[in-house]
C-alpha cells in the first residue's frame, strides 16, 4: 500500500518557481545593497577621505547617510526571504530526531502531516511577528538618523514566516513538489 507521488499540476509548479524566483531576486537585491553601502563606506572613508585631505580639504562625511540603518533594513527583508527561500529548496535545518521509528510504508503520508503541521505553527510564528509588527507601527517608531518608520521594513518578518507556511501547505497538498532535501542533510 504505497502511495506514489506524482507531478504537481503545471499551474501549481509555475507559481512556486515564480514565487521562489521572485523571493531569490528579493533576498539577492538586499544582500546587493548591503555590499554596495559597505563597499562604499570603506572606499570613502579609506580611500577617497585621505586623497581629499592630502589635497587640503576636508572631506566631511564620505559614507551614506543613514547607510547603517538602510544595511539593517536590507538585512531583515533579506534574511525573512530566506525563510522562504530555504522551505522552497527544502534545506532548512531539520532534526534528526525519531527518524526511522516508524515503517517506511507510513511515511508518505507522515511527511504530508509533518509539512501540514510545520505550515501551521509556521502561522503561528507570523501572527506573533504581526502582533510585533503592530507594535511598531502603534508607537510610531522610527529609525535613528533616516527618521523613518521601521514597521514597513519589519513586514518581511512575517511575510517570511506566511510565505513559508504556505509552502508547507503546498508540500502537504502536492508531495511531488517538495525537492528532495539536499546530500549534506542525509
């Protein structure tokens, strides 16, 4: 009585390699940015300062202002896309704990119960970051320096939470989209 996993239907599999490209370009334009303000800010304050004073100027500030805050902002969006992104190939960090305690016969349907259950409290964590989030934005907030509002910034903490849930709730549904979990993790 073994199930056999089929194909997810094309609409399905489209909309997850979408969705994961889409958070990949997400995640590499942040990290990007960071490189940029930090190359940046040591090329100003290494290079370009000195040469400027050596020609009897003072430079001033040579790094982006609020560059810090924008990094951390970068960062948050970033490494919440992730969350998704590591659901998505599934290489997350998985115990290896009670594996192997039940016959290999039940695991199909044990693994569609585990992503159900994963899918579920994954919700749980992201109402939790709203709730944060929400926080934020009711005592208005703001970053040092840029004076912005962090809450916007802060809504890749539980996009990144629903965004792997949802995937979760994919794999349950359709277990032929769910790759196999890479070789470091066997």
């Amino acid at each position: 009585m073994t199930q056999t996993i089929g194909p997810p239907p094309a609409a399905v599999q489209r909309l997850f390699d979408r969705w994961h490209q889409a958070e990949c370009w997400i995640a590499a334009s942040a990290f990007a940015l960071i490189a940029a303000l930090l190359i940046f800010d040591v090329v100003g304050r290494e290079l370009v300062a000195p040469l400027v004073r050596m020609l009897g100027f003072e430079p001033g500030s040579t790094s982006v202002p609020g560059g810090q805050q924008l990094a951390v902002f970068a960062l948050v969006i970033g490494s919440f896309c992730g969350i998704g992104i590591a659901t998505a190939s599934n290489s997350q960090l998985v115990p290896r704990v009670a594996f192997g305690w039940i016959p290999k016969t039940w695991a199909p349907t044990v693994n569609r119960l585990a992503d159900a259950i994963t899918g579920s409290l994954m919700l749980g964590v992201a109402w939790y970051a709203l709730q944060f989030v929400l926080a934020s934005k009711s005592t208005s907030m703001r970053a040092p320096v840029l004076a912005w509002e962090v809450w916007p910034f802060q809504l890749a903490i539980p996009a990144g939470f629903v965004s792997a849930a949802f995937r979760c709730y994919l794999f349950a549904a359709f277990p032929g989209l769910k790759p196999t979990p890479p070789e470091f993790q066997e």
